[in-house]
C-alpha cells in the first residue's frame, strides 16, 4: 500500500496548471533579489490526482466507518454544511471590504452570536478564536484583564482538575497564570475539600470542563461555582462536551462566567484531518467588556424606506464590527474563521431547538446504551449514568500482558477507528469513547461486539493483539524511532 | 433534521437495556430546576430551505467575482487550481480528526510530511510544522518560541512598523500576561535597518515582513546585516514572508532567518472573508523541540516498510501541559492539505509564474497610477504585488466614489494604521486582475472623471503635507 512521495513521481519540465501569458508590458525584475532555486516538485495534473486520491484512501474517516474518539465529537457532518460555505457570495469576499458590500456575512456571524449565546446563556460571543485552545487562551486572558482592570494583582493562580485536556494547563501558562492541580473524587467530580483548601484571594479562576473528561456530569458543579466566587475568582467553562447538553442546561445557568464553543464538535463543522475548527467564546455581562473582537453589532436603520412597499414592513438594520471597550485585543487576523462559522450557522438552522435537544439527548443514549454493553467485560472506574461519552480501562484482569494500546490497534482490524486512548491521565490505560448521536444502535453494538471479542483475544491470543493491525494500510509503525532519528522532509 | 439514525423502537430498547424509563433518567445529575431551558432558536427548515436562505444572505454581499478588486493587505486574491477544491473535498480527508492513530491516517500523514518539506523548499529552513491558525498567530507563536529558545531569560522583542499592523495586535494580545517589551512599532514602515540599534542582550527576537506591509520588498544585503546584528547579541530572527513572493525572490534562510513563518492562504486558499487561513512556521533544525504545533515524522511499519507519524509531541500540551511551548491542538490542516496541492499543482515553474505575473501587473499598474495627476508612490522601492499610493483625496472617499461609480473595490486605507499615511492607499494587484481591470481602475482615477480636491475647494492634501 505504500504511496509515492509527491517528490518521487516528479520529473522535471512536467506542469499540474497552466498559466495565462502577461498581458502587460514586462517590468525588470531586481536581480539581486531574485533566488536561484526552488525545490518544489514537478508533476501532471493526472498523476497529481491520483497521489491525492490515493492518499485518500490510506485514511479513516468518518465519511468511512464508526471513530468514536473521546472527547473530539466525531459526528456524522452534514453534506450541506460544505456546500452552504461553498456558495460564491461568501468565498469571494475580502475581509477589507467595506462594511456596504458584505451586509451578508456581518448578518450571519450576528446571527451565529445570537444562536450560540442562546445555546448557552451567556450575554455576549466572539467568534473570533480559530479552535478551542485558542478560545481557552481568550478566556483565561479575559480573567486576567477582568483582575487587573480592578487593581487586583494578586490573583495569579489558576486552578485545574486532574482531569482536564493538556490545553486547559498551557493556556494557563501562556496568559502569564500558574496552574494549581486539583485532584477529581471518588465518584470523578471535582475533589471539593481539596478545592476550598485552595480557594483564597490568589486564585484567579477555575477551568472545569461540564460534563468532564470522564463523560460525567459533576454533581456539584453549582457548589464548584459558589466556592470560587466566593474567594473572588471565576469560573471558565471548557466547552469541548457541550453535545452532551444542548437544550439539556445552560451553562451559564450552572454558574461559568465565560466558555469557549467548538463548532468542529458540537456544530458538525467538519474537523478537516486536524483543523481548521472555530472556537468562539461566550461570557456573561461581567466578562463580555473584555472579550476578544471584533464583533458584530448591529443598528436600527433610521433613513428613509425603499419606494418599495413591502420594505415599510420589517425593520431594517445595518451589520458593523465594534470592539468590545474592555477588549484583551484581536486573537488573529481578520474575524474567525468564517467559512466554519457558515456550517456551524447552517447546522443549527437545519437543527433549531428541539433538534440540538434531540442531538444532546441521542449523544447521551448512545454512551450509555455502549456502556451499558462493555462495562461487564472492561473495568469501569467510575461507575455513574454517563453522559456522552464514558472511560473504560483498558488493563484486564485476565490479560497482564496486554495493554490499552493494544486494544486500540487491534480495533482497527474490525473496521473501527480506536477510541481516545491514555486520556484522561488519572484512568490507567484509559479507552475514552464518545459515540455521538449520529450513529445507530447496530453501529454500537458491532463496535460492542468487537470490543468484547477482543478482551476474549486478549486472554487467548494476545500476540493477535500486540501485532496488531492486521488489515490497516501499514502494519504498527515505531514512534520512537521517528522521535529518536527524526526525518521531517524530504529535501535534505 | 438532526441526522439521527435511531428510531422510537430502537431507543425503547436502548432505554431499557441501560435500565432506566425515560430520556430523563439519563440526566438527573443535572440540577433539576435548570433542566431544559427553553432555547428561543428560529424554527429548523429543510435542506432546500436552507440552501435558498444562505444563498440570499450571500447575495447581500458583493462578492469579487463581480468586481475588480485592488484589495490585499494581508489577504489575497490569487488563481486556486481546479485540482485544490477537488482534493479537499474528499471526505477521507474532511471527515478526519488530528492523525493520532497514524496505521489507519497514512493519508493524512504523508500529506502533511509533503506539505512540510515544500514549506521548507519555499523558506529554506530545515523544519517545518504542520500549521498554525494563521499567519497572524504563527507569528505571535514565533515570538512564544524565542522567549522559551532563551529559557524565558530574555523579555524584549523588537518588531518591525512594516509587519501586518493586525500580526503586531496579536502579538501584544497573546504576549499580554507575559511582561515582554516590545519595540520599534513606532518607527518608520520604510527604515528597517534603524531595528538594528535596538538590539541588545535582553532582545529574544527581532521581527521583520517582507514583503512588508506596504508591499515593499527588502534588500535581502540589508535583511543579512540586520540578521547578524541579531545573533551577535543572541536574539533570533524572525521573517514574516509571503508565501508566494517567495516562487520569486530569495528565501529568508539565505539572509539568515532563524523562524520564517507566514500567511499561506494566498496557497490555494479562497478568500473567504478572512478565514480559515494557514499559518505556515519553518525554523532551523537547531529549534525544533522549541517550535509549537504537530510535527509529521517518517519512520516504518514492524515489517520495515515506510509510514509517517506524529512526532516529537513531547513537546505539546497534551503531554506536557503547563509546561508546553503553546497551547495549540486543532490547527489548519486541510488548509495546509490545500497549500501542498496548490504548491505541488504549480511546481516549481508555476509559482515562479504566478509571482512574476503579480509583479509585472503591479508595476503596469503603479506606473500608470503614478502617471495620474495628483498620484504617486510613496518609495522609489522595489515591491512586489503591492505598492503605497499618495493619492489626492481621502482613501475612503476615493473608494466609496470607485465603487458606487465604478463598480471597482479600491485598496487599503493606510492612514488607518499608520498616521504619518494620510490618504495613501495600498493597491495590490495580482495575476487574477486583467489590464482591462488595470485600466478601468487607471480611467476612473483620471482627472477627467475624478477632480482632484483642490479644484472642488477642499484642502489640497500636498499642499497641506
């Protein structure tokens, strides 16, 4: 199954585009300016094709079978989500334009904002962030600028359950903060004698992902909140398993102060091999002042009406970019990524409320359903009404030999993408499984089936395990040597 | 429509397998008083309905295919390839997360390598990641990487005035909790090499674009002497370059860049009203454990055949958490999948091509601008597909008369940015931009159609400057 590189089947004087003759006069180039070479390569159009398509095929996807990676919300993603970014009206729009010319697009992100601040509750959203870390980074960033726009220098902790994403720590680092872990209790909620042990007034905030990264609601999110206003902190809300709650709660109901979106998750706006996603945020009416712009606001019309009738009839507005007055500044160039922001919007009309109810419901049935058919034959840490996704481990008492790692390798034989594995750190060899609510219950139980197949394997053959996989395009590849003997290009 | 395949039947089962009655059961941990809010939505509507409806809203816009448009600063408007669209859009490709499980994402994986490797022919640099969200933030990460490089030890960055205005907005955001000081913003766009002076042995890094801002290009001798300046007190270079102006000009390793970084929309990238883009990063071997981001590796398979894997992650936060050089996770990856098939579909005559095809149609444009009474360049400079005009008139006057008379979108207010640029409009032209183009936007300018200020009595900008 092995591909060519693109440098590999290139072959000098050979095109993939032909380019139309300068229609103006020529003007001298500055030579010494000018480079000598340039490496890339040279192929036809049909060979080009071909790799790409190819390498296609080397890939899973969810356009191609069950990828049930915890915590990524790897949903079904609707063809009309693609063409509705696809329309001409939108790709061929600069971001200088002057406001006139794209009343359309300020209409939709406006539109977008109000959507997600009713989703969650929050009084204000920016759709500026590219992903959820960078809508963390925003967040934490606004704390900070919120403590500090009061004279309150002394806050520089920030405090993080054990069972948080890797993203939640960095952010922290990077806006300046030191993060302070918190342990998760027995029953995988937030430890909160350990919590208000270090509630004081040099906690800047606490970042608590609702439902968790166990796939559990914490049953005192309500108290977890009331601890850390009460020392003058706040709450952020890492907003990666909002599918579990659509319609279900509002966040800002339960008390978080300020959370970001992931429209590549929730929304169905697909997640591109790696990205590009969106990760807007949402605050309430302390926090907005400070959220990251622009914005898009809009205003009532006063001027004369068309002479057309029908226009008398509805209010007309006009669409512009403000800055929030307490901004902690832009986040990137331009204004998020709009394209994604087209699909997440799409997703949502197609959806309307009791839509993104059903999907929040159906997301949790499912994980329950697929708990309720492994938890005999995997150990379950916390053995609770799961949300949208639980955490099973992948240490079986019958099988010492035989590790998480391989469980996940050898699911692939079976035609599945493996679960997120070794996440969260506090389950030993964890296998974190989020199914969504796009697929059906014969879907579950073939995965079910598979996975209860294996842990037999696993006690009668586990070298079937450990080499596994069989039926992928490449057999179990060696990360250390990559990291040991690095090769990464071609060129040199 | 929420494109759930279970039936009443099969969640009756599913219910009753998991042991409770009702969709309830399953969320009694969530305080009961606020469950099931009402979402005040508008109501859902069918595929076809909303097809019409976002095809009306995107009719709200004037979009580019029906009006010239001499508007870059940043984001460009440049020929996307059949090939591109069609190789994105394989689902194998969109429907994929992150490559964490690399025996079933070889696609992914291999392409990225590839896209890695041109990064590196087009910057000359050793190493390249796999993306960041875009040029503005791959920058402000650059920054990040020069503080660690120096162990946090040194806390002063010196900027350039010709880097992207809104590049420098994002560096102060993402720089805000970390007490850095930064400097030379206040300078002159045009006088790179006054940066020099300001280097000292705090300096973590000096920064430059180039093309820069106002689309001149840099004297690459100028650019060595500013690099050596920089490694003789310890500081890194840093170079914001244009992807495509590098199919043309020398690449920022041979005037001694330790970081090139940039925006690669201009790679096969649409508009898009300014996003999804692709930060591209490339830095020398040397710093690699300190660069942000997902880095693709070749290594093989247990029966010795290739394959490609993430690598190096102990550098990133899901390893390293607080402790990590960035807190990126999900980048740009089907924008780079994009950059490396518009890069590969070009080779290496077509981006030459494309680049001298900008530069010649940007001079035939700047010549015949300057040529208009009241007009003229800002620098005698060389420039690339962008160039500064003084104009006679406020640029947003000047652009509301091009487009309401002409149909034709103008440049970028300068003045907006810069105070010293009153009424100088920077006009990017590019290969998608016919003469035809060149000359209406020539022809709606002259004296004939649009008077210069002074003959209607208001000030004389010249005169006043």
């Amino acid at each position: 199954m092995r591909e060519p590189l693109i440098y590999e089947i290139s072959s000098p004087g050979r095109a993939g585009v032909n380019l139309p003759e300068c229609d103006v006069p020529a003007t001298p180039l500055p030579k010494e300016y000018l480079r000598e070479d340039l490496p890339l390569p040279e192929v036809s159009e049909v060979d080009l094709v071909r790799h790409y398509v190819r390498l296609s095929q080397l890939n899973y996807a969810v356009d191609t079978g069950f990828y049930p990676l915890g915590s990524c919300t790897m949903k079904y993603n609707p063809k009309v989500n693609e063409e509705a970014a696809k329309l001409p009206g939108f790709v061929q729009t600069h971001p200088y334009q002057p406001p006139d010319t794209i009343q359309g697009n300020l209409f939709l992100m406006y539109q977008l904002q109000e959507f997600l601040k009713e989703i969650s509750g929050f009084a204000s959203v920016s759709l500026q962030p590219a992903a959820g870390a960078h809508g963390e980074l925003a967040g934490v960033l606004m704390i900070r600028a919120y403590h500090e726009s009061r004279g309150d220098h002394k806050r520089t902790r920030m405090l993080i359950p054990d069972s948080a994403h890797g993203t939640n720590p960095a952010s922290t680092t990077m806006a300046g903060y030191e993060t302070v872990k918190i342990s998760s209790d027995a029953r995988g909620n937030v430890d909160l004698e350990e919590l208000r042990a270090h509630c004081d007034d040099t906690v800047a905030g606490l970042m608590l992902t609702n439902p968790n990264t166990l796939g559990l609601f914490d049953e005192h999110v309500q108290e977890i909140a009331r601890l850390v206003h009460e020392c003058g902190g706040l709450l952020y809300g890492d907003g990666a398993n909002l599918n579990a709650i659509m319609g279900i709660v509002k966040p800002a109901a339960l008390g978080f102060d300020v959370m970001h979106f992931n429209l590549h998750k929730t929304f169905s706006t697909p997640h591109g091999g790696g990205g590009p996603g969106a990760g807007p945020v949402g605050a309430n009416e302390v926090l907005a002042p400070f959220l990251p712009g622009p914005i898009v606001v809009k205003e009532r019309v006063e001027e004369e009406p068309a002479s057309d009738e029908e226009w008398e009839e509805e209010e007309m507005y006009y669409y512009h970019w403000q800055m929030p007055p307490s901004s902690i500044g832009r986040l990137k160039a331009f204004y998020g990524n709009f394209a994604v922001c087209i699909k997440a919007y799409t997703y949502i009309r197609m959806l309307g409320a009791a839509g993104l109810r059903e999907v929040s419901e159906n997301a949790v049935l499912n994980a329950n359903y697929l708990l309720s058919r492994l938890k005999g034959v995997y150990p379950l840490p916390y053995n609770r009404t799961c949300m949208h996704e639980f955490v099973l481990s992948g240490r079986l008492p019958d099988a010492p030999d035989v590790h998480t790692i391989d469980i996940a390798k050898r699911l692939m034989d079976f035609g599945f993408h493996p679960p997120t594995i070794y996440f969260p750190l506090i389950v030993p060899e964890a296998l974190m499984i989020e199914p969504t609510e796009t697929e059906s219950k014969e879907t579950l139980d073939a995965f079910a089936d598979a996975l209860i197949q294996i842990a037999q394997e696993a006690k009668t053959n586990p070298e079937l395990l450990h080499s596994a996989p069989h039926l992928a395009p490449v057999a179990r590849l060696d990360e250390v040597l990559a990291a040991r003997q690095p090769v990464l290009q071609c060129l040199k | 429509m929420s494109y759930i395949p279970n039936t009443d039947a099969d969640r009756a089962v599913m219910l009753k397998a998991i042991g409770v009655k009702n969709m309830d059961g399953l969320f009694r941990d969530v305080p009961e008083a606020l469950r099931y809010p009402e979402l005040k939505l508008p109501p859902p509507v069918s595929e076809m309905e909303a097809l019409r409806e976002l095809r009306e809203i995107s009719e709200y816009n004037v979009d580019l295919e029906h009006a010239p448009c001499f508007l870059g600063a940043g984001a460009y408007r440049h020929f996307v390839p059949s090939v591109v669209g069609h190789v994105i859009g394989r689902s194998e490709f969109y429907t994929a997360y992150t490559p964490y499980q690399p025996e079933i994402s070889q696609g992914t994986l291999q392409s990225i390598f590839e896209y890695q490797s041109m990064i590196c022919a087009l910057t000359g640099m050793d190493v390249a990641n796999a993306s960041h969200y875009d040029g503005a933030t791959a920058l402000a990460e650059a920054v990040l990487m020069a503080v660690s490089v120096s162990r946090g030890k040194r806390r002063k960055v010196v900027l350039s005035a010709g880097v992207h205005p809104e590049y420098r907005a994002v560096v102060h955001t993402y720089t805000q909790g970390m007490a850095l000081t930064i400097v030379g913003e206040g300078a002159d766009p045009l006088a790179t090499e006054v940066l020099a002076d300001m280097i000292d042995a705090d300096t973590a890094c000096v920064i430059v674009q180039n093309p820069n801002f106002l689309g001149y290009l840099e004297d690459p001798a100028a650019l060595r002497t500013l690099a050596d300046a920089a490694h003789s007190k310890g500081a890194l270079f840093v170079v914001s370059a244009d992807p495509i102006s590098l199919g043309l000009f020398s690449p920022p390793a041979d005037y001694g860049a330790d970081i090139v970084c940039g925006e690669g929309q201009a790679l096969g990238g649409g508009l898009n009203f300014g996003g999804p883009y692709l930060g591209f990063f490339a830095c020398k071997q040397q710093y690699v454990h300190k660069m942000a981001g997902r880095i693709v590796g070749q290594t093989v398979d247990r029966h010795g055949q290739r394959g490609f894997v993430l690598t190096l992650s102990a550098r990133e936060q899901h390893i390293r958490r607080e402790k990590a050089t960035s807190n990126i996770c999900s980048n740009e990856a089907l924008m780079a999948l994009a950059a490396a098939v518009y890069l590969a579909a070009m080779g290496k005559t077509g981006l030459r091509k494309v680049a001298e095809l900008c530069y010649h149609k940007a001079h035939y444009a700047a010549q015949r601008l300057s040529a208009l009474p009241g007009y003229q360049l800002l620098s005698q400079k060389p420039f690339f597909k962008e160039f500064a005009l003084r104009c006679p008139r406020p640029v947003d006057e000047i652009n509301e008369y091009l487009l309401d008379e002409w149909g034709i979108i103008g440049g970028y207010d300068l003045g907006k940015d810069y105070p010293g640029l009153a009424n100088t409009m920077l006009i990017c032209v590019t290969e998608m931009n016919t003469k035809e183009e060149i000359d209406l936007l020539v022809e709606a300018l002259a004296p004939d159609y649009f008077p210069r200020a002074d003959e209607e009595g208001a000030p004389d900008m010249e005169e006043a400057a």
